[in-house]
C-alpha cells in the first residue's frame, strides 16, 4: 500500500450545462489533477458536490475513477452518507476502485453518542474492508467532535487509520492528535481548502486535500516545504490568497469557474445552491488570476484525454 501523503485534491463532479453528469470532462480534470503531480485524488468530497449526485451516479463515477486510474496514484473514497448502509455501498465500491481509505464524515444522527460512533465506524470498516479516514468537520457538514473524541475513537476502532481535520483550529487539534493518539493513527490530513495548510504542516499533517483549481501550485508548495524551503513554500501560498479568499465564499463555483478559464472544462454548471459569480466578481477573478498567470497555463482547449503517464 503506497504510503498517503501530499496533495489529494477532491475531485469535482463536472456537469453538461444542463446539469447531466459530464462523464469525458470529469475525467479530463482527473488526468489533469495527475498531469499536475497530484499524491492522489479524492472522490466524492464536498467540492464534488456529492449530496447533489445521486446514490446511481456516485457509485457509477466511483467505478469510472478506478478504471481511469488503473492504479496510478492512491484514491480515497468519500463514503460520507446518513445510514450506515449506503456507507458500507460507496467504501465497498472504492474498494472495487482500488481505493486505500475511505473518507467518512460522523453521521449527524450519532452526535453526542460516541458509543453509537464507535459501533458504526468499526461495523463499516468489517464490512467494507477500506481503512477508515475520519473527516472531522464542523457543523453544518459535520458534527464537529472534540479532541478527545477523536483520540478516545482512534484509539477504539482499529480500522480509523487516517484523520482529516478540518475543525478549527485545524492546527491545534493537529498538535493534539499527534501528541495523544499518533501511536493509534498513521497520518492527518489537513482540509478546508488549504487556507491553514503552512500551520498544519508544521503541526504535523502530512498533507492537504483541497479543491482542485490550483493543483500544480499545491503541489510546488509542499515540494518547497518537504525540500527545507519554507520561504518559497510562504511565498507561494501568500499569491495565492486572494483565490483563497474567493473560493471561500464561492466554492465550488469558483473551482469550476477557473477550470472554464483554463480550458479543462466546456461547462461551469453546479447543481449545489450557493452565490453565483456576478459580473463584478468576473473581473476579480481576471484580476487574480493575472497575478499568478506565471504559475498556472491558462485557456488549454479540452482536447483528448492524455494517455501518457499509462
């Protein structure tokens, strides 16, 4: 098993423009998440949009992503889902994947229950056979669990083997995970976007899954950082902090927004409520954009799916 670590963007669902699933472009951002030096790939996350597919298409597009991937870079599985049921279907489909964990938020019905917790996690891992992710985020998405919670559940349940944490402050709880339960876990993941990643890293995390428009630049910044050049590391997340700050608010808009503008994607559609980009947020984004254009190639015309790194 090929050791987690480094960046795992989360891989967007992309859309035709009206709103069916576009099976060839989300595959043409896969090869581009690889083509950019990727550590691996996650899906579905958040910014895949995933409680806007249907249980039908996350299992198909989890069989797609293995078969695309044919073992190339490791993928985590988003098997996040209100029953334990469905939990069990989407792991055991990343496993048929080819999946190493699958990523898993505490189904809201359990919060206040670790006992409750406990049962589900061990009882989908017996049955999936995946190692467990425990994705740690903070209400609405997820319950929030303290950091004893999750030390008290890492030391319980032995298929939790990865944590991704996502509550804040990311870093502190980072530092507590590896002070009290590194003997019971092999790694943290730091998430919500990359905006803390400097910090969780000289924590502890061993890495970051963010959203995927700036794929190539997250993986130039944690090459900086492995290499002892935390200056260059700084300097590359500081340009990019205006996007940051946009994808904040706009999320997964803005990743498909600038995946339109580089050519990856023929349609910005999103099924997910949110603010829309106006005219005025347009030009920002052209702004932005032309400030870090040395780091990123822009307007690549979708064109067939490289075959290359086969």
């Amino acid at each position: 098993m090929a050791k987690l670590q480094g960046v795992f963007p989360i891989l967007p669902t992309i859309f035709h423009a009206d709103g069916r699933v576009d099976e060839a472009g989300t595959e043409r951002v896969f090869e581009y998440l690889i083509e950019a030096g990727a550590a691996g790939v996650v899906f579905p996350g958040l910014a895949s949009e995933y409680d806007m597919l249907s249980e039908q298409e996350r299992l198909h597009l989890t069989a797609c992503i293995g078969h695309w991937n044919r073992g190339r870079v490791p993928l985590v599985v988003g098997a996040s889902a209100s029953t334990l049921e469905q939990a069990v279907a989407y792991a055991s489909a990343g496993a048929q994947a080819g999946a190493q964990a699958a990523m898993v938020l505490t189904p809201h019905a359990h919060a206040g229950d670790l006992p409750a917790i406990a049962r589900f996690f061990t009882e989908l891992h017996a049955r999936s056979g995946v190692p467990i992710m425990l994705q740690n985020a903070p209400p609405p998405m997820g319950i929030g669990l303290g950091v004893e919670e999750v030390v008290n559940l890492a030391t319980e349940v032995a298929g939790i083997h990865y944590i991704k944490e996502e509550t804040m402050p990311s870093g502190h709880r980072i530092t507590a995970l590896q002070e009290r339960a590194g003997a019971h876990i092999q790694a943290v993941f730091g998430g919500a976007g990359a905006r803390y990643v400097l910090d969780e890293l000289a924590r502890g995390a061993v890495g970051t899954m963010p959203a995927c428009e700036i794929t190539e630049v997250h993986v130039a910044m944690l090459d900086a950082w492995a290499d002892g050049d935390t200056l260059g590391a700084r300097e590359l997340f500081e340009r990019t902090l205006p996007l940051l700050s946009m994808q904040a608010v706009f999320r997964w808009r803005l990743t498909k927004a600038v995946l339109l503008r580089r050519g990856l994607i023929a349609s910005d559609h999103v099924r997910a409520p949110g603010p829309a980009l106006d005219a005025a947020d347009q030009r920002e984004l052209t702004l932005i954009l032309e400030r870090i254009a040395d780091l990123l190639p822009m307007d690549q015309a979708p064109g067939p799916i490289s075959r290359s790194r086969a």
